[in-house]
C-alpha cells in the first residue's frame, strides 16, 4: 500500500512539474494580424480560436486585418501593433518581402513574436519568430496530387482565388509536380467574387473539356465551383479536390462533388499562436521547446484537442497543422465543427 502511494505521489509531483501555472498579468494584451479580408468566412475559425485561447488563458488578444486584403495595410498593421508595445504578435507571413520591414520594427522593440498560416519555417526565422505554426503548403499540395495521380488524374486546374499569396502558388505548384502538369497552364486567377469564380471556372472547363480534376484553394474557390460542377452535370464525374472546411464543402463532399477537402486544422494555428506567446511571455522565454512542453502539458489545451479532436504534429522549431484530409470515410467526424472550429 505504501508502495502505491509512494508512486502516485511521485506522478502527482511530475504532473506538477510538467504543467507549470500559467500567472497572466491584468495588462497583457495579445494581438493576432492577418491578410484576410472581412469577406473571407475562412478566418472565422481562427477568430473562435484566439477567442478561445484568450479565455484559457486569462489574457486580452485583439483581431487586425486589413478590411480589403490589401498587404501594404496589413505591414501597417504590424508598424502600429509595435508601436502599441503589445506583449506578444501573432501574423501570417502572406508575403515575405511585403512584411518583413514591419516584423522588424516589432521584434525591435523585443516584443515575442510567432508566425502563422502562410510562410516557411525558414521565413518565420528570418523574422526573429519563436515558432511557425502552419501547414506547409507545397507539401500539402503534392501530397493532395499524389493521391489524384493514384487515381489517374494527368490534367488539373487550379482555381487561385487568392493570387497575391505566395502561399496559394506553393500549393497549386506542388498538386502539378505530383501529377506531371504545367502549373502556369493550369491555373487561373479567379478572385474572391463568387459570381466572377463561377464564370472563370465555367469558362476554362467549357474551353478545356478533357480537364481531368478541379482544384480549389479554400471555401471562396470551392463553394461556386461546387455550384458550377452540378450545374454542369459533372458532379461525381470530374476529380475535385480543394483545401480548407466550410459547411458547403462538407455537403460537397456527402453528396460525391468534391472527393476530398485538406483541412490544415486552422483552429491550431490561432490559438496555438496565442498560447505561444503567453507562455514564451510569462515564462521568459524563446526556447520553442520549452514552450511547446509547457503548452502541451496543459489540460485545457488538451481539452480543446480532444473536443474538436484536432491533432497537431510537432516539430522541432514549431507545429505542423496540416494536411489532413477529409473524405466520405471521416466526414462525420469533423462536421460538426467545419467552418467553426475545423
């Protein structure tokens, strides 16, 4: 008897050890920049997950984006979140070169900062990041193409609806390598206009009959082209892959549209970014390690991976949050949350 306690003794104080408490100070505030425009419904889910994250960790965390998607504002942005000397920054790296001048006026003024969504783990360490937290995107997108090559796809096009992020070239790019096709002829600039990507993806399938697959780059794409397909009578008929969740991708993919959706699980990427630098904040530390041990540790972290049963992969300098990939087999499981919390 005195054996077993001695041992849960012993686990109690290494669950102690391995969780430390979190103190967030009444003045933290926290602030997430984004590229989105206010019309992308993407970002929503990232919205609820600072959200989320703000209210786990007892800390203020504020939401800036430029209203029109334009980059130029968006390094605005980031010049007045230094000037506010907030205790921690968050963004995506939709441009490298575009931001990189005003990520530096924010890791001047030593003010922690963590990447996510769009960039590289190399870009993000060019910025003085602590950790990127994203999907790298060429990668995803090949491996979306290997499983469309297994299927006997050759020809595609990719549907870009947002052509200023370098992210969405990685990810038609690699979908093309996998399958042996010419990017720069598979690819059109569909902008954000639901009835504008409509008549663009009408227009090239009519044109260009034996296009063997369709792939989107997230709901703004996806969801006219889900409308276009139907109306076409190709539902089910052409191979139709697109990245991200969204209700009417959900549908999509009950009813046989699209055959499968890459979900880069965007819920970590908001709130992992937060949690990050509150803990990189209050624990003074950089150490991306130690930072990751501390938030892994944490049993209302763990309840929110358990809750939307997301699942990060961990890397060495920061957290990988996709791909995974959505089909009729497992759409059940993500319903529920897609276009909230997946």
């Amino acid at each position: 008897m005195r054996f077993n306690t001695f041992y849960a003794l012993t686990a109690a104080v290494l669950v102690g050890l391995a969780a430390p408490a979190i103190h967030a100070a009444p003045g933290d505030r926290y602030v997430l920049v984004t590229h989105a425009a206010d019309s992308d419904s993407w970002w929503n889910t990232i919205k609820n997950s600072i959200k989320q994250a703000s209210e786990d960790f007892g800390v203020q965390v504020d939401y800036r984006n430029p209203p029109n998607g334009d980059l130029s504002d968006m390094a605005r942005l980031l010049e007045q979140a230094a000037a506010r000397n907030y205790s921690g920054v968050a963004f995506d790296i939709a441009d490298y070169n575009v931001l990189q001048n005003a990520a530096a006026k924010v890791s001047a003024k030593g003010i922690p900062i963590v990447t996510i969504n769009s960039g590289t783990e190399e870009e993000s360490k060019k910025l003085k990041a602590i950790m990127h937290i994203g999907q790298p995107e060429y990668d995803a997108g090949k491996a979306a193409g290997e499983k469309a090559k297994a299927a006997g796809i050759k020809s595609f096009v990719c549907v870009n609806h947002y052509a200023t992020n370098q992210a969405s070239f990685q990810r038609c790019q690699g979908f093309a390598d996998a399958i042996g096709a010419d990017m720069r002829k598979s690819m059109i600039d569909s902008g954000m206009d639901p009835t504008v990507v409509a008549s663009k993806v009408n227009a090239y399938l009519r044109n260009n009959p034996k296009t063997q697959a369709v792939l989107a780059l997230g709901p703004n794409a996806a969801e006219p082209t889900i409308q276009v397909l139907e109306k076409m009578g190709l539902n089910g008929k052409i191979y139709f892959a697109t990245f991200d969740l969204s209700p009417a991708i959900i549908n999509g993919i009950k009813r046989g549209t699209v055959t499968f959706a890459i979900d880069q699980q965007p819920y970590l990427q908001g709130y992992m970014g937060i949690a990050a630098l509150v803990i990189a904040h209050d624990q003074k530390t950089s150490d991306p390690a130690k930072i990751l041990a501390v938030l892994k540790a944490n049993p209302k972290f763990q309840a929110r991976l358990k809750e939307y049963d997301l699942k990060p992969v961990y890397t060495a300098t920061g957290v990988s949050s996709g791909p995974a990939f959505v089909t009729k087999d497992n759409v059940a499981t993500v319903e529920k949350y897609a276009g909230q919390y997946r």
